[in-house]
C-alpha cells in the first residue's frame, strides 16, 4: 500500500503487519517540502512503521548526493 505516514498506525490495525507499506512525502529534517502537503521525516516515517520510505528530491537536488544519501541513513538509523 502507498500511504502517508499519519496512515500507518490505522492501515496496519485494519489489515494487519504483513502487509507492505510505502511512505511517499518523505524529507529529511531540513529539507524543504516542495509541494508535498504531508512531508514526514525518515526517523517518523520509519517509526510509524514504513516499510519502504520514497525520498526524491532531497537526494535528486542534493549538490553532493552521496552526503545527503548518508544524512537520510543516518535519520532512519537514529529510529531504529
């Protein structure tokens, strides 16, 4: 399933933990939002229970691409 990260806790209550969740609108702390309404950052997204999170821009528009990659992981390292 695609949902935001503020419909993980209900989606998983509703159709338990196999199923797999995909969380777009996912910014890192200091990123902007650009025009996504529901931006969430990888430490919430993974801790409200994303399977898979989909970052973008703030990779794609990075001028070091690499440095920005290894800031996401370390985000999502952080909620584990």
């Amino acid at each position: 399933m695609i949902a935001s990260a503020q419909e993980i806790k209900p989606l998983r209550k509703a159709c338990g933990k196999d199923v797999i969740i995909v969380t777009p609108g996912v910014r890192p702390q200091k990123s902007q939002r650009y025009d996504q309404a529901r931006v969430t950052t990888p430490k919430e997204a993974v801790k409200a229970g994303a399977d898979y999170l989909v970052i973008g821009r703030p990779i794609r528009d990075a001028a070091h691409l690499l440095k920005a990659t290894k800031e996401i992981l370390k985000e999502v390292r952080s909620s584990l």
